[in-house]
C-alpha cells in the first residue's frame, strides 16, 4: 500500500491534520466500533464496513480535491478521528463535520481542528458557507458549532433514517472559524486550548 499523501497538511499547536492514509485504518475501524464514539456517526460498524467508508473518505481526496482529514495529536502521534470537508451526494450543502475518539473529547481537540479545517475551507476551496449536520440531541457538538460561529438553519432529513440540525457558517463571520482577509490556507490563526 502507498503512504504518500495526496493533499495538504495542516498543523495547530497540538494536532496535525493530513488526509487519512492505510496506517490510519486500524483506529479508524476501532473508532467506527466503538458505539459511543459512533453514535453521531451512524452508529457502530463492522470492520468491513468501516473499510468502505475509510476508503470513501481516502478516495474523496483523489476524486474532488478534498475530504475529511485525519486528525493526529502532536505529543503523541496517535490518530485521534476525523475532521474536514465533505459534501456527499444527495447533502444540503458544503459541510465541514468531525468525531473524535472517546478520550479526546473535553480537551479542545474538535474545536482546534475543525476551526483549522474551516480556515483552509474557506481559503483553498473557496466555499463561502459551510453546514454542519448535528443530530439535535447531541449537546457537544451543538455548543462547539456555536463556538465556530455557526447558528441553527432548521431541519433537514438525510437518507433515511436520519434528520439532523443545519448550522451555518458563512466566510465572514468574524468567528474562530474564519480565515482573515487574503490568509494563507497553510497558515492558521492559533486557537487557544480550554483549560
């Protein structure tokens, strides 16, 4: 299997985002196993299944240009889920989504890396909005979309069985989420940790 990457690398104080490659899979597959981490997700996978949606990701690079990173803690090297851009057929829109393992959560990780991922969004693709698909009971993920800026759009139903709450961030919010006027995509503003 090849390493090489195919798209850029993004780096905040404490995380690397790159586009996934073949060692990523193994705690891709225990990440989409594991029923709380998934539960905003889809839910639990088989391994096999994991592996589609793995490579879906992986190809979206090859294919569009883009797609979800993966999310790399710095200090220890160790994958730790999955940010970034996708827009599926059949989506409302441009969203920039993310999930983090179980042990990452409550640190500032989604907040660093989806803001980082928003940044070069919005320079290097040249979307002027993005969505994010929030299930309506999950409250982490409703905050954190507050925190980039973003604001409630209402409901939409996404193949069945599945509605989620829109939120949308437009490029000139004047939130975390977006990139300063003429910003480098590869230069990110730093987003302090929660302590």
């Amino acid at each position: 299997m090849a390493d090489a990457l195919t798209g850029p690398v993004l780096e905040t104080p404490r995380l690397r985002l790159r586009p996934p490659l073949p060692a990523d899979f193994e705690p891709w597959a225990a990440f989409m196993a594991d029923e709380g981490a998934s539960r905003f997700i889809g839910g639990p996978l088989p391994r096999t299944t994991a592996w589609r949606g793995f490579m879906a990701m992986a190809g979206s690079w090859s294919l569009l240009g883009f797609g979800m990173f993966s999310v790399i803690e710095q200090a220890s090297g160790r994958w730790i889920g999955r940010v970034g851009p996708l827009q599926p057929e059949g989506w409302p829109g441009p969203e920039i989504g993310w999930a983090l393992v179980r042990d990452a959560w409550g640190r500032g990780f989604a907040l660093e890396a989806a803001a980082a991922s928003m940044n070069w969004t919005f320079a290097a693709l040249g979307w002027p909005a993005v969505i994010h698909l929030i299930d309506p009971t999950n409250e982490p993920s409703r905050r954190l979309a507050g925190r980039l800026g973003s604001a409630p759009r209402g409901t939409v139903r996404l193949p069945p069985p599945t509605a989620r709450r829109i939120w949308r961030s437009g490029r000139r919010t004047g939130r975390p989420g977006r990139p300063a006027p003429g910003a480098d995509p590869h230069r990110l503003a730093h987003i302090a940790p929660r302590e």
